[in-house]
C-alpha cells in the first residue's frame, strides 16, 4: 500500500512563484478584469436608474402599511426581476469583446468572467435599488412580531 505524502513547502513555492509570476496572460487577465469592470458599471447604473424610476419607487411608509402577505408576494416578484435583469446583464456585457484577447496570443477569452460577474454586477445591482432592502427589513420585522 502506498503512503500520500503531502510535501508542504514544495506546494508553498510552486503557488508563491504562480502568485508572484507576471507574465503577458496575468497582465491580459488585470487588463481584462479593468475592462469588463468599467462596462459593467456602465450598464448597471443605466439599469440601476431605469428600474428606480419605474419599478422600485414607494417610500418606506407605504411599503409599511402593506399586508404582511402582499409584501411577501412583491418582494418575490421583485427579486425574480432583479435576477432575470442580472442574467440578460450579464450576456449583454459578454458581447463586448475581450480587449486582450484581441491582442494577446494565447489569451483566452473571458476568463475572468466570475470575479466582475459576483463582485460588481451582483453587488452594485443589489446595493443600488431602492428599497428593496428597506422592503425585506419590513417584513422581517412583521414575521418578528407576529
């Protein structure tokens, strides 16, 4: 039977040396990740505006006096139009072509996709609508009191 023998230092340096190697593909991957995060801000303060003025526009007084169910059901409704726009967002931001792709041989494409996607789509487009924060506080605090 053979024994696994995990040589710690040895893994050290090989992942030292990957983090510190600076080579023409990490360079396209920080110009990738510059370029998909400045589109993508882009896009989502449009979307971001667009929805606040049409979609997510009561104050927190009249998203208090709704019933405890009919919040439920908005906040549902609301989250389902958040991820449909985040999903066509997404696909609408990856028909920009990748700059270093273009110009890097050996690049691949989008490789960096997960890091602008999770970061700044999600979390800008979440953080910037109107209360739809304010409107799931509410309703934990009626399922509190009840």
């Amino acid at each position: 039977m053979a024994t696994y023998k995990y040589n710690f230092k040895e893994k050290f340096k090989i992942q030292l040396n990957k983090l510190i190697d600076f080579d023409k593909i990490r360079i396209g991957k920080i110009l990738e990740l510059f370029q998909y995060s400045i589109i993508s801000y882009i896009f989502i303060i449009i979307v971001v505006l667009i929805l606040n003025k049409f979609i997510f526009i009561e104050t927190k007084e009249e998203i208090e006096k709704k019933s405890t169910q009919k919040l439920i059901i908005i906040i549902f409704l609301k989250l389902f139009l958040i991820v449909f726009v985040y999903y066509y967002l997404v696909k609408i931001i990856l028909l920009f072509p990748s700059l270093p792709a273009i110009y890097i041989e050996g690049f691949r494409e989008h490789s960096t996709t997960d890091y602008f996607i999770h970061i700044i789509v999600l979390y800008l487009l979440l953080e910037n609508v109107n209360n739809l924060k304010t409107e799931i506080e509410i309703l934990h605090d009626k399922f509190l009191r009840k």
